[in-house]
C-alpha cells in the first residue's frame, strides 16, 4: 500500500462517484477504479458499495477513511515541517550569552528581529560565562553564543567581532567623584585619578578578558590597580560597588541597569579601554535555522 492508493480512497470517499474522482485526482477513471478494487484486495474487506449514480462507504470503509486522513494529514505535516525546516522557517537555536551581553541594545534588537522574521523557530536563551559558553559550543549545547572575551580555544569554532563599546566607572553614591559639585557628569574623568581606589573586578574567564583590558589601561595610566574583590558575573561587581566594597570599569551599555547606590562616570577616551562584543559558533554550522540566525546577526552588525 502506498501514499497514493490512500489519496485515491480519500478522494473517491468524498466524492462518492468514481468519475468525479478521477477528474479531481487528474487520471483515467478505469485505472483509479482497479486502484480500488486493488486495496480492498489487499485489506480484504469491502470499502464501497457500487450504485446506479456512484458509490458509498460500507462500515469498514467509514472506518478506513478517518485513518486515512489523519495519515495523510500526518504526511503533509511533516512534509511541510521539513520543508520549513530547510528553509530555516522551523526548528531549534539555542543562543548563549555572557550576562552583560543583553545590556547592549544590539543584542535584544537582533533576538527580536529574528523572532519576528522566524516565528517558528524555537529560540532558546542561555545565560553563562564566556569559558562555559566556548565549551557549550564546543559539546554541541548551544549553536551560538554573544560573549565579552576573545576565545582561546578557536579549534573548529568561527569567531566574529560585531563591535567594540566604551566603558566607564561605576562608582558607589557616596564616592567622592560621585558627589563633588567640581565634577560634572559630562566631565570626562582620568582614569589615572582612581589609582588610589580599591577595584572590584569580573573574575578572569580563563583567557584574555576584560580583568586583563582594565589591569592594562590602568598600568598606562601609571599605576597598578589595587583588586580587592573579584566577582564571578559583572553584574555581581555592580553589587559589590553598590555596597561600597570599591570601584568598577564596566561596559557603558550597562548604565542601563539602573541600581540604588550606583553612580556611572565617563572616563577620558582610551583606545584599549573597550569592550568587545562578540559572535562565536561552530564552523561550517549546517542547520538552516541557526544559518539564518547567524546570517541575520552579522548583517545587523554590518549596518551598525
């Protein structure tokens, strides 16, 4: 029995007339009533009963025939999903991302984009640091992942800067530079006059990051940051100077977080004061969806 012996049922069932039928189905009336006559042979049962003006279902026939759509049904549904799929229109991405990441308008501006040009796409968002989320790519967890640090480990993975932001100094309320009327908040202050102050610092990620970003433009300043604490997320740093633990350099996009206790200041323009964010995933990624997530991030960062 095949696929097209149950379109031929289905069709002579609603019908009710062989003719009708064959014309509905585009064949010959001859060949479609020795299809029939072929499949009540292979089931061994009596699907019509033959009229003077058509035919019309026996018992075992209105049985048949509620099977014989919900297959058939069942067939172009799947037919149509992989359709989609290959396409892109349907399937699974699962989408990493270090937890300052969103804070960047770019990245909920391209999760909305391709939510609404693949609503059938099942987007999955995961929230990690850069290390975890590298060996997520690397095990097949995830398919892409917007991280904050270069990746050491690049052995089959396609690494994408998308773009480089400034970073400022989070400083808590009661802070000197917070407060003193001399120091404006358009005033560009000198990453030299925290050389005194106690850092509280995102633990390194097991590579080259922003710890090593900010320990190196401070030794241009001239000085030697002093770490008194080092925090696991860079959202937990903001905590800690909000508590008054010590100082911060955060991405600028993260002013938006806006939090009791914290005060941002603009410091002076630093070439390696920046922080990048970027686009990792497996090279050669084959899966349609993931291609077209991948494809819509890297034209939105081209029109930045």
């Amino acid at each position: 029995m095949e696929l097209r012996h149950l379109r031929y049922f289905v069709a002579v069932a609603e019908e009710k007339h062989m003719t009708r039928a064959a014309e509905r189905l585009g064949i010959q009336q001859p060949p479609l009533s020795m299809q029939i006559r072929a499949l009540e042979q292979e089931l061994d049962v009596q699907l019509f009963r033959r009229q003077p003006r058509g035919v019309e279902l026996t018992e075992a026939g209105l049985a048949f025939l509620d099977r014989a759509r919900v297959i058939l049904d069942q067939v172009d549904r799947a037919v149509a999903t992989t359709r989609r799929t290959a396409r892109g229109e349907e399937g699974r991405v699962v989408v990493g991302f270090t937890s300052s990441a969103p804070f960047h308008p770019f990245v909920p501006r391209v999760l909305r984009a391709f939510r609404e040009a693949a609503p059938l796409v099942s987007l999955v968002l995961e929230e990690s640091g850069s290390s975890e989320l590298v060996q997520g790519l690397h095990n097949e967890e995830i398919d892409a992942a917007f991280i904050r640090s270069p990746v050491a480990d690049v052995v089959g993975l396609t690494v994408q800067p998308l773009l480089e932001e400034k970073m400022l100094v989070a400083l808590p309320t009661g802070h000197i530079f917070a407060r003193r009327s001399s120091f404006s908040r358009s005033v560009l202050l000198p990453l030299s006059e925290l050389a005194k102050e106690t850092f509280v610092l995102y633990k390194r990620p097991g590579g080259p990051g922003l710890y090593d970003t900010i320990i190196a433009a401070c030794k241009t300043s001239g000085f030697s940051p002093r770490v008194g604490q080092e925090a696991p997320r860079i959202i937990s740093t903001l905590n800690l100077v909000a508590a008054g633990i010590g100082v911060s350099i955060v991405p600028a996009s993260l002013q938006r977080l806006q939090m009791d206790g914290i005060v941002y200041r603009k410091l002076e323009d630093m070439p390696q004061l920046t922080a990048p964010l970027i686009l990792a995933c497996r090279h050669g990624e084959n899966a349609a969806a993931v291609q077209r997530f991948l494809d819509l991030v890297r034209s939105a960062a081209d029109n930045i």
